[in-house]
C-alpha cells in the first residue's frame, strides 16, 4: 500500500524543521507494510515568491488529494503587507479541506520539568489531548454587529457539529486512557446545554469509555493546579482556543508541540503549534521536536501506525532526557545534530 504525503514545508524555520521530520518519518516507516511517497509543494510566503499567491491552485489540489498533510509553519514580517497574505492561505485551505477538529495533544518530558512555569511534583506525568472545534461557534455564527454603543456575536452550534467533535474526541481517547472531559458553561449557555447533551448521547457508542463535564472556568484552574488529572479534553471553538494554549505552556517551550487538524472524512493536516520564528530562521538552532512529533501523530491518527509512533516519539523524548537539547531548552545542539541523534536511536 503506497499513501501519498504532502510536504507544506513553508517560511522562517518551517524548511529546517520540515527537513528533519521527513528525515525521522522516513527512518521510522522504512520496514513497515504502508509505504510513503511524499510530494513538496509551495505553500504560505514561499508560495508568494514563487507563483503569486499563498495558496496556489495545484497546492491545493495536491493536498485535497494526499492521504495526509505536514506543514512546517508560514509567514514573516517579510510578507506582512501583501495583497493576500501567508495566514489567508492557511485559512483558505483550513476552510477547503473543511478541518473542524483542532487537536493538540500536550505532555511535559521529564527533561523539561525544570523549564514549566508550573512546580515540577505538579506537571511531572502531565499527558493530555486538547481536542477543539474549529470550524462553528462564536468565531462564526450570525448575527453579529459591531457598532458604536452595542455589539454582540452569535454563539451557535448544530447538533452534527457538536456529536461530530465529541466522537472525534472518544475515538481518541479510545487509543489512549479512555477518558474524555466535554468543558462547557451548561450552567449559563444554552449553547453548553445542548452540548452536554449530546456529549451524553455520543458517549453511549463507547461504553469502553468513561464522560465527565466541567465548567470552563475550573477546567482553567485545574490546568495548572492539576494537570496530571486529564487524557482528553473535548470543548468548543473559543474555550478550545483559551485552552489549549493556557496548557501550552506547561512545558516551557512551545518548540516540542505538535497538532492535527482533522476532517470528518477527508484528509488531516499536521502542523507545529508554533509560528514560523523568524527570528531564529536559518541559523540551525530550531527546535525540531515540534515537527517530529507532528509527523508521529500523523502515523497515529491517519495511518494507526501506532508502534512507529511511539518509537519516534520515545526517541526524542529519550534524547531530550541524555542532554541532547535545543538552544530554547538551553542547550547547544543543532537541529542537525539532534536530528541524527534521533536517526541513531531509530536504527
Ligand atoms: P505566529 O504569529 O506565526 O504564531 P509568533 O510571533 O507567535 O508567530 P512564533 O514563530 O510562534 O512567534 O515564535 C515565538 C517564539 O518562540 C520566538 O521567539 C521563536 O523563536 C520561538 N520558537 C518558536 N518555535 C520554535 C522552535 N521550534 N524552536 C525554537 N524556538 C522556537
Ligand atoms: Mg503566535
């Protein structure tokens, strides 16, 4: 079986960061049934330089064709004022493929203990899956005005994009310890209401699974009081935005976390959570755990290569644990130098 991948590898340090996921992703797959082909395609601020436009045609229809998508990051001051910037091209292609899942999963390597702002006896063990939706809610329901003396936006969601989230996030949690955490504000929103009623409706089809509500504003408090206590943690588009990065800082760098953005039945996207950090770009000092682990989350959740992923991401978290760190975890090894660390480990 042969799945095709498209490379978005992008702007700033996304080229240097793509170079070394591929490279792993490679090493990791090369004795297993699924074989890979991967094709590059402009995307973002390169994309601008080359043909015009963020989002090129045949970019685009490369990816709606692709069996899976790595993007590195976009963007830059470089292409800030352009008549379509790299960020529109995101959007555009978040909206084309139709990606309503936004998952970030967030662990804490003990190598990275020393760098949380939250006590080391407090994060150590931390290990959990944000999953928000991305594509309904307050970020786009109508009607909404803007005007001198009142404004308002319209929090809507339909029954399908609440149950089509809420699965997404059991069949994650089915892979992991099968605990899922619906986050809402069914004590004021009518909104929320009906969200914890399909929540309880959904978790009826994974009886293997165990459901458990709470109010966005303790789920915020128990982000940094207690993080060691979720596995996934389902909520909709402006609390999964607020909280998935709250739980982003957690290990103290974002240069280690990875993310997917899913569809219902198309192809996923998996990206960084990080910008394209053009301050570091092209100096060989970039973090490329968050690519790697991207990668490693993309043999998970669109090709169930579970045991290649966690080959790959116990690589790097062995690595992180010998030393071997990056300068945003305060240490001196390249981006080169620790991806060939990690090849080693695969071998
Ligand atoms: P964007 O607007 O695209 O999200 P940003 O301005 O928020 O970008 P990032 O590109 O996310 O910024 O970077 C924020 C800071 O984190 C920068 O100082 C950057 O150098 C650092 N950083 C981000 N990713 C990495 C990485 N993989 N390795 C090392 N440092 C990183
Ligand atoms: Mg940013």
């Amino acid at each position: 079986m042969k799945k095709k991948i498209v490379v978005l590898a992008g702007d700033g340090i996304g080229p240097e960061i793509m170079t070394s996921g591929v490279t792993i992703l490679k090493k990791a797959v090369e004795n297993s049934e699924i074989a890979f082909e991967f094709e590059a395609h402009p995307f973002g601020g390169a994309a601008i330089d080359a043909k015009g436009e963020p989002l090129p045609e045949e970019t685009l229809t490369a990816c709606q064709q692709a069996d899976a998508i790595l993007l590195g990051a976009i963007g830059g001051p470089k292409w800030e004022h352009a008549a379509q910037t790299p960020e529109q091209g995101l959007l555009a292609l978040r909206k084309a493929l139709h990606l309503f899942a936004n998952i970030r999963p967030i662990s804490v390597p003990n190598a990275l203990l020393p760098l949380s702002p939250v006590k080391e006896q407090i994060v150590k063990g931390t290990d959990f899956v944000v999953v928000r939706e991305l594509t309904s809610g307050i970020y786009f329901g109508e009607p909404r005005h803007l005007g001198e003396a009142e404004a308002y936006d319209t929090n809507r969601y339909q029954e399908d994009e609440i149950r089509r989230i809420i699965r997404k996030a059991f069949e994650i949690a089915q892979d992991r310890r099968k605990h899922v955490l619906s986050v809402d504000k069914a004590n004021v929103l009518a909104t929320s209401k009906l969200w914890r009623k399909i929540a309880e409706e959904v978790a009826q089809e994974f009886p293997d699974c165990t459901l458990e509500h709470q109010y966005v504003d303790s789920a915020a408090m128990r982000i940094v009081q207690n993080p060691t206590a979720f596995d996934v943690i389902v909520t909709e588009n402006l609390f999964g935005d607020i909280l998935s990065d709250e739980a982003s800082v957690l290990p103290g760098t974002l240069g280690v976390l990875p993310s997917a953005s899913h569809s219902e039945s198309g192809v996923s996207l998996y990206e960084p959570i990080h910008g394209s950090a053009p301050d570091i770009a092209g100096k060989n000092i970039a973090n490329p755990v968050s690519m790697i682990l991207s990668a490693s989350l993309m043999l998970r959740q669109s090709f169930n290569m579970n045991d290649e992923a966690d080959r790959i991401e116990n690589a790097c978290f062995e690595a992180m644990e010998e030393g071997i760190l990056t300068k945003d975890l305060g240490g001196e090894t390249t981006t080169t130098a620790f991806t060939e660390a990690i090849l080693e480990k695969l071998k």
